[in-house]
C-alpha cells in the first residue's frame, strides 16, 4: 500500500513549505529516513526523509512549488510496484467519407491552403531546466537552442542560475551587416571631380549604452523584503542614539582573549559582552521584553535574544538564544558562535529562527558609525551597534576636565511608539550605557 509524504511541520510557526530539490526521481528506491527532498521554510533549508521505504510512485509537488503544512507531496510504494501510467486519450474517429474542405489562408497575392501550413515548434530538450533558469532565458531573449550550449557545472550538468548569468555577461551579440539594396536603375555618369577643397568632419562613431541585467530576486531576499516591509507598515519607529565608552571592553578582551580562548575553545569577542550588559538592562526595564497582540501587550517571561547575522550571499537572518537570561558569559558566548557558524553554513533548524522578543545587530562590524534598525517583528525593540573607535573625549576629573583618548560606540534604539515612548526608551539606553561602561572581567571569569 502506497504510503502519502505531506509537507511536513518543520517549526511552530511554520504554514508552508518550498520544493528545492528531489532527491530522487519517479521509479527510484529509497530507504526510510533517507533523504527524499529538501524544501525552504521561511529562511532555513531543510532535508525531508522518507516516512517509509520503497518506491518513489509519484511527485505531485515540483520545484519552485510553495505546498501547505499537511499536504501530500509525494506517494512511496512497497518495493516492486509497478508504475501506471496514465491511459493514452482516445484518438478522434475520422469519417473517411467526408473529407474535410482545407481552409485557405490570404497572404499578400497568394492564396495558401491553411492545411499546409506546418506550425514552428520548439525542440524538445533532454534536458532538465529549472522555471528560474528558465524565465532568465525568457527575459534575455535566448532560445532553446542557444540554451542547450550552456556549460551546466550542476548536478549531472544542470544548467543553474550562476551558469545562465555568466553565459549572459559573456555573451556577444554579432552587429549585423548592412547589404546596399540592388537596384535596375542605370548608374549616374560619374562627377567630374571638384577642385575646391571642402573639409569634411568625421562622423561621430555612437557608443552603444550598457545593457541591463535582470536578476529575479532570490526566495530568501523576498521573505527579508515582506518581513521589512510589514514592520514598517506595522509599527511607529522611533529612533534614538547615545555613545557609549568602551575602553574598558575593549581591554578585558585584550587581557583574557588568550586564556578564555585556551579553557573554553571559544574566541573571546565584543557580542556577548554587549548582549549581558543588554539582558541586564532588559530586567530592569521588561517592557523592551513585549510584545503586542492586537489591543493586548504581552509580557515575556524569558528573553529571548536575536542576534542579527550578516550571511556570505549579503543576505541577513536572525538566530534566536532562547532564555538567554538563564545563561552565564561562557553560555551566551558558545550560543552566539555556534549560531551564527551554523546559520552561515545554513543549517540552522526553524525553530532557531523564531520567537525572538529583543534584537541586537552590530553593523559596526563592516565599519559603520551607527545605524538605524528596522524593528524585528513582533518585538518591540533593536538595538543597533556602531564600530568601536578611539576619539578624543572630555573627561572631568579632580584636577579638572582633560582631553583623553577612549574607544567609543554609538547605540541606536529603535522601538515601537505604540507601546514604548521616547522617555523610557531615553532611560533604557542611559542605563545601558552604565552597564556597559561598569562592565567587569569577573562577568567573564564566573
């Protein structure tokens, strides 16, 4: 008895999922728990296995396909199945008595019976191209024929979207020719020549502009565009900026990086400092901790960290450190590497992705002074980090204000007017600010 794969429930929040890529085709044997597909929930790629072993009878659902939580996807038999295959449609019955009347067709003077007319068809083609590779072609104007040329350096030579893009950026138009037309008219007796001279100015030679490139918008790029979109359309942002002295950070990494590095096998970075000094500014402040449903504020009993992560392909995704309050330095440090290492490597599970209820991102890490972040729903607040500077600064002391050298960061707090004001937000990052800047090695060493 055939056995139904359903589009399976890959996180809590999961509604849907995306065909990628079969791992085997129809007629293939496969084991239970082998690999049979691998499909996209929102930002995470996930391998499907076989619920049973046997045959794969049929695909319903094919790459590119978007399939609800629960539907079936795809049907397994026992080992030995023979496939059906669908019955051939009748052929139509033709009366040999009545032979039909061909149907002519007008074309300049002549007269061309439409019956001997042969439409133009394209070849078929052996082999297999995905609907993005496909609408490439379509947009760039590049025929069948021309794409069965391609180089694929995919799976048994499939031509993938790296493929069609760099054939296109190489691609030469030949300019064609231009033929004098013939004529029966006699030709003009020639000019007797001129003797005065006349200065001809060279024809300017037209540059041919640049072309366009048509690039589709990847499945990950869409989701990040809605997500950004619908939190903007969603909630009132309101930004606000204070800098903050991180001399001393920076010189407890000078000091313990080695020695962290050596009892804990993980390097010893600025991220998990500020992400302490954040959980514990959060617990003297729970609001930034909510969120809203409707007309209901939810207050969250644990917080739940996200932690922006810029990804090889540009790409952003944030990984979530559930209960982040319940873990020490060590903790909070093994989380942020093990997630942002795995989310690079994109083999971050769904859940890992989800029920985030604060975000920090740190654009200082690419140079940036401070930004502007855009609010990752449904939490009410991020704080954005700028790069670490040294600057001269103004510092009073008992002999007087002094100019020093520090290493300085802008914050930027970015949250929802709907449920924070500007006074509580203000008095957030004061008191961040003071974590911060009080921060202590013994933080690190416990």
């Amino acid at each position: 008895m055939a056995v139904d794969v359903i589009m399976p429930k890959m996180g809590e929040s999961i509604t849907e999922g995306t065909v990628l890529e079969w791992k085997k085709n129809i007629g293939e044997s496969i084991e239970k728990d082998e690999t049979l597909l691998e499909i996209s929930t929102d930002k995470v790629d996930s391998e499907v296995p076989a619920p049973a072993s046997g045959t794969v009878l049929e695909i319903i659902a094919q790459v590119n396909d978007t399939i609800p939580v629960g539907e079936v996807i795809a049907r397994i038999g026992a080992e030995g199945d023979v496939l059906q295959s669908p019955p051939e449609p009748p052929k139509p019955v033709i009366n040999k008595d009545t032979s039909p009347v061909p149907e002519t067709v007008s074309m300049g003077k002549q007269k061309v019976s439409k019956s001997t007319i042969t439409p133009v068809r394209e070849k078929a083609s052996k082999r297999f191209y995905s609907p993005l590779v496909k609408s490439i072609a379509k947009v760039e104007g590049i025929s069948m024929d021309e794409l069965e040329t391609i180089s694929g350096s995919g799976k048994n030579g499939r031509v993938n979207k790296s493929d069609i893009l760099n054939y296109v950026e190489n691609r030469t138009s030949a300019v064609p020719s231009i033929d004098r037309p013939v004529t029966s008219e006699p030709e003009t007796p020639p000019v007797p020549p001129v003797t005065e001279t006349v200065a001809v100015k060279p024809t300017p030679v037209a540059t041919p502009p640049m072309g366009d490139r048509v690039e589709p918008m990847s499945r990950m790029r869409k989701r990040i565009a809605d997500h950004m979109v619908a939190s903007v359309q969603t909630s009132p942002h309101v930004y606000t900026t204070v800098e903050a002295d991180v001399t001393n950070l920076v010189d407890i990494r000078s000091e313990l990086k080695e020695s962290f590095k050596n009892s804990s096998g993980v390097n010893l970075t600025y991220t998990p400092m500020i992400l302490d000094a954040c959980i514990k500014t959060i617990k003297e402040f729970p609001l930034m901790n909510a969120s809203l449903e409707g007309d209901n504020i939810i207050h969250h009993g644990n917080i739940n960290m996200g932690v922006a992560v810029a990804l090889p392909n540009d790409n952003l995704i944030v990984p979530v450190i559930h209960s982040a309050e319940e873990r020490n330095f060590l903790g909070l440090a093994r989380s942020t590497a093990d997630l942002a290492g795995r989310a690079r490597d994109n083999k971050l599970t769904p859940d890992e992705i989800f029920g985030s209820t604060f975000t920090v991102t740190n654009p200082g890490v690419f140079g940036s002074l401070f930004g502007m972040g855009i609010i990752n729903q449904p939490n009410v607040g991020i704080l954005s980090v700028g790069a670490f500077k040294k600057r001269p600064v103004v510092k009073e002391t008992e002999y007087g204000d002094t100019i020093v050298i520090r290493s300085m960061v802008y914050l930027t707090l970015s949250y929802d007017h709907r449920i924070i004001d500007g006074a509580y937000g203000t008095k957030f990052l004061a008191r961040l600010v003071e974590n911060i800047e009080s921060y202590s090695k013994t933080r690190i060493q416990n």
